[in-house]
C-alpha cells in the first residue's frame, strides 16, 4: 500500500500555514523570523548554509510514508533481544 507523500508530510510535519499565522496572532509576532529572533539567542544561530535541501542542516531528501516506514522495519531488525540481568 503506497501513500502519496503530501498525506504522510500532512499527518506527521507541523502546522499549515494557516496556523501558523494564527499562532503569530496570539503571540503577537509578525513573522516566524522575529519569532526566532526573540526566542533564539544570537549566540547558537549560523548563518552558515547547511549540506542538506534547501541548505539546511544536512538531512536527508524527503522519502514517501512506505519508503519511511521500510527504512524504520530495516533499524527495528538490527535490534537484538536481551535477557535483562536485574
């Protein structure tokens, strides 16, 4: 069963757009950058571009929901099953 990946990225990452600018109403800020710029001290930001989309922060590409969940089956089988020794 294959899933469009726009249904997997709706269900599992963040808020619309329409919500976010309902959160900027309420917390009377403009924008998400003078969000940031509130929020995030000067300190720990980069303006350095990143390795990954969009120059981000070295992620990987987006993968549909069944490529991601083959991807979390593959992790779940290096697990390995221990008697606890408590």
């Amino acid at each position: 069963m294959t899933e469009p990946a726009c249904c997997f990225a709706d269900r599992h990452i963040g808020p619309d757009r329409a919500d976010v600018a309902r959160m900027l109403a309420v917390i009377g800020k403009p924008d998400l950058d003078a969000l940031i710029d509130e929020a995030m001290p000067a300190s720990i930001r980069t303006s350095a571009p990143g390795s990954g989309p969009g120059g981000g922060p070295g992620l990987p590409e987006p993968v549909g929901e069944s490529e991601a969940l083959a991807e979390l089956a593959a992790l779940a089988r290096r697990n390995v099953l221990a008697v606890p020794m408590i």
